[in-house]
C-alpha cells in the first residue's frame, strides 16, 4: 500500500475515520498538555520576574511617597504659626508631587511609544506621532519640573543654617527624617 491508498482508506472507511479520530484525540491532547505545561511556566517566570523587579520598585515608590506625606505634614504643622511661609510651603510640596507624577507619565509614555513601536512599526504614523509627540511633551515637562524643583530645594534647603533657627524654634516642631 502506498500513501494515497491509505489515505484513501482513513477517509472513506469507518475503521480508517475511528482511527482518524483517535490519532487526532491523542495530538489534540499532547497539545494540550504541552501548552499548558509551556504557560504555566511562563507565568512563574512572569511572576517571579513582577515579584522581584517590579514589586520592589513598587515598594520603594510608596515608601518614598509616604515620606514625602509625612515630611508635608510635618511642615504644615511647624509653619500653622508662621502664615506667611505656609503658602511657600504648600506651593513647594505641590510642585513636587507634580514633578514626581510628570516623571512617572513620561516614563509610560515613553514605554507605551517604545511598546508600539516595537509591534506596530510605522504601520499606525497617526498613532505614532502622536505617542511621540505626547512623549516628548512629558519628558519636556519633567525636564522644566526638576529645574524648578531644583530652584525651590535651593531657596527651602540651600541655607538651612539660616532657616534652622527660625523653623525649629517653637515647641510644636516635628522632625522627621
């Protein structure tokens, strides 16, 4: 028998159908079973890759932010008696949680664009040059937020000899470190 005969026979006999099937169980299942065990094992590796980089700098992230909170916090209370500071105060953390944030959105942004690119190409150029350009516009932003930021840490914490006496002298003064 050749192999025209024996394809002829699996697919006009009942036997040959029946064994047609059963073969093709059997690969369905192997299948099956192989992409299974293959996802399973990327998404340990997915895990173990989110746990471990992503979920410590995560952590990092909300520690950082509730320092800041707790050191605005602090701020708002020692500068309650002293008005005219206050306002600088608020403005200065203000501009630094915006920093913080801008910072965070350029860098999704650029990710998003870079994602893009790497699977689209240039097939989308509308989508494109808009993610480059909404790109561009958050790095520019937190570029010009940083400088100000910068400015601002110079004029609250640049003479802190100066500023020492008179922010810390009352009672009520919380530091925190």
């Amino acid at each position: 028998m050749n192999f025209v005969e024996i394809t002829e026979w699996l697919k006009s006999t009942i036997p040959g159908i029946i064994i047609l099937g059963a073969i093709g169980s059997i690969a369905g299942t192997f299948i099956l079973w192989f992409t299974i065990k293959l996802f399973k094992e990327l998404f340990r590796l997915l895990n173990l890759f989110m746990n471990r980089f992503v979920g410590e700098k995560l952590a990092k992230l909300f520690i950082s932010y509730m320092r800041v909170y707790f050191k605005a916090r602090a701020i708002f209370y020692q500068l309650t008696t002293k008005k005219s500071k206050l306002q600088l105060q608020i403005l200065y953390q203000k501009t630094l949680a915006d920093r913080n944030l801008i910072i965070i959105i350029a860098f999704i942004m650029l990710l998003i664009t870079s994602l893009v690119f790497i699977f689209t190409g240039t097939t989308y150029p509308k989508t494109s040059v808009s993610l480059v350009a909404l790109t561009i516009i958050f790095v520019h932003d937190s570029i010009f937020m940083a400088h100000w930021v910068r400015k601002m840490s110079y004029h609250f914490y640049g003479r802190e000899e100066d500023i020492a006496k008179n922010t810390y002298a009352d009672e009520d003064a919380v530091l925190l470190g």
